[in-house]
C-alpha cells in the first residue's frame, strides 16, 4: 500500500475509529442518501449500506485523494474521499457532496 493510502487511512482511523478491530465504522449523509461505511483494514474495500441496501466498493486508482467504485443494479457508484471531504457519484455523473454524521 502507498505512503499516501496509509496517510489516509491514518486520518480516518483517527477520525472515525469506532472499534479496536479491523474495521472502521463511520455514517455519511450525501443530500438525501444516508451512507453507512465499514472501510477494511487493508484499506482496499468499502462495504456500504446505501439507502438500506448493502453493497461492495473496490479501491481504484485516483489522480488525488482515495477512489472506491461498484456497481448496484446497473449503476456505477463512486465514493471518492480526500482529507475530510467525501463526494457521491452515479454513473459519472455530478458530485453528491457529504457530511460525516
């Protein structure tokens, strides 16, 4: 993992640690979608529950900040962080702005 995702996940652990384990637990409200978020220890998965529905985000690679993209119901979704600033995508389309709650 690069010096850079490893700073990230520093800031996030200690923003948002929830529990001593491999998991970081956090909430997101991006206009009216509520985003639960457990980040994986390694850093490369999201598991999400957006809107009530659980779905799986895979790292990808980003120019700035940390980039995890997947797919639900036929719709790219993106959840992009950098610092403490998180933004919502569907299908490439505008940015969702977000608020840790």
């Amino acid at each position: 993992m690069g010096g850079n995702m490893r700073n990230i996940l520093v800031c996030l652990c200690a923003m948002f640690v929830v529990s001593a384990c491999d998991m970081y637990e956090f909430n997101l409200q991006c206009d009216s979608h509520d985003v639960g978020i457990n980040l994986s220890g390694d850093g490369e998965h999201l598991d999400v529950n957006l809107d009530g529905t659980k779905m799986t985000l895979d790292l990808a690679i980003s120019a700035s900040g940390v980039r995890y993209v997947g797919t639900l119901n036929g719709t790219d979704v993106t959840l992009w962080n950098k610092g403490s600033d998180w933004m919502l995508f569907f299908d490439d389309g505008m940015p969702i702005y977000c608020t840790v709650k």
